[in-house]
C-alpha cells in the first residue's frame, strides 16, 4: 500500500541521524515519495507501507555541496570520495508519532544508519477537480 493514498505520512519532517553518525536534515513525504536534504546531502526514494504498518523506503543519497563528498556512513577509504549510495531503511511509528527508521547502505551492510523522523508540518492532499 501507497502512505500517500492514506495521507498518514505525507508532511515534512525533521531527520535527526543516529548519534554516531550525527547532523540533521529535512524529509518531505508525498504519496510514497520520499524527498529531502541537509547541507550536504539529497535524499530521494519512494516509500511503502506494510499491512502490520511498518515503513519502508529505498533512498538514494547524493553529495551536492561541500568540498569533499564524506559521507554520514563514514569513510570509504583514504582516496575515496562518495557522489551517491542507496540507502534501505524499515521502522515504525512510535507512540510519540516519531518514526525510528535504521537500515544500511545496499550491498555494504556493515554500513548501518539509524534515522528519526518526527513531523514538523502536515502537508495535506490537493482538492480534486469534479
């Protein structure tokens, strides 16, 4: 099931990263659209849904600023800069409404990521045309 159809999710929250990964950005949710960033970072993926209502997503991570691409998932080796990695992320909404997300990069699971999530704004469904 599309979040969006729901409108459960859809809004813009504020994303705090795992502490020891650190920093803070936004996420907006859209109708199973996943988009956001911090002050060096894009996040962009789609969401999902489950029927027990667990969250999924599969983000793609992107560098657009900054002098060198260090990523939020550490150093990938003394030359090694990152443009972009993809990101699978699963949780739930806590009993706050916070969603507590972890997961780890695609094809490198040594390489964890915990996400909180906790809505700033509702962003409601446009009014449909009769």
């Amino acid at each position: 099931m599309v979040a969006g159809l729901t409108n459960d999710f859809d809004g813009a929250w504020h994303a705090v990263f795992g502490e020891q990964l650190g920093g803070e950005g936004i996420v907006l949710l859209r109708n199973g659209f996943f988009l956001g960033c911090d002050d060096q970072y894009f996040y962009e993926g789609r969401y999902v849904l489950d029927d027990a209502g667990g969250f999924r997503t599969l983000v793609k991570v992107s560098h657009y600023a900054g002098d060198r691409a260090v990523s939020i998932f550490g150093e990938f080796g003394p030359f090694a800069t990152l443009e972009s990695v993809h990101a699978e992320l699963r949780g739930a909404q806590d009993s706050n409404g916070t969603l507590q997300l972890s997961g780890d990069v695609r094809n490198d699971p040594d390489r964890r990521l915990a996400v909180t999530l906790t809505m700033t704004r509702l962003v409601p469904n446009p009014l449909r045309q009769a």
